[in-house]
C-alpha cells in the first residue's frame, strides 16, 4: 500500500487516533481523558476534537536525571545478583 492509496476515511481515522494519543500521553493523570471519553473522540467528528495545550510536552531535566540515575544504579544491582557480589 502506497500512500496515494490511502482513502480519506483513513485518513480521518488516523488524526482522530494521533489526537486521541497526544491526551493520553499527558504527563499529568488528571490531564488524560477516561476510556470512556477516548471511545467518544475515537467515534465522534474529528473536527470538534482539540489538540492538548502541550501535545509534546516533555519531563523537566531534573526528573529525567532522577530516572537515568535510578536506571543506572539498577543495573548495577542487577549486575551484583548475577556475579554474587554486593555493592553499596
């Protein structure tokens, strides 16, 4: 399939599924619509759904700092479980 090939159905039900992600994916729980409400954007007019206020939005640099380092310290414990060494 080509994308000439694509029929306009298909392509409104792309931008309602790229719209519907971009909610989901708030960083903020309170922010993401209900499943019911995601059934709702999936079923109802593309043209009333809004794109979020930050689509993109992505985490401060501390936080993902914080998530590297706690990544990397569990490799390191993982690593020590393997070769059944312990480290501190």
């Amino acid at each position: 399939m080509e994308l000439g090939d694509i029929s306009d159905d298909e392509k409104v039900m792309v931008r309602k599924m790229i719209i519907t992600a971009f909610w989901c994916i708030q960083l903020l729980p309170i922010d993401r619509p209900s499943m019911s409400k995601v059934l709702k954007m999936l079923e109802g007019d593309v043209e009333l759904l809004e794109m979020p206020p930050k689509p993109f939005h992505q985490l401060p640099l501390e936080t993902s700092m914080e998530v590297h380092s706690c990544e990397n310290s569990n490799d390191e414990s993982s690593k020590s479980l393997d070769t059944g060494t312990t480290t501190s």
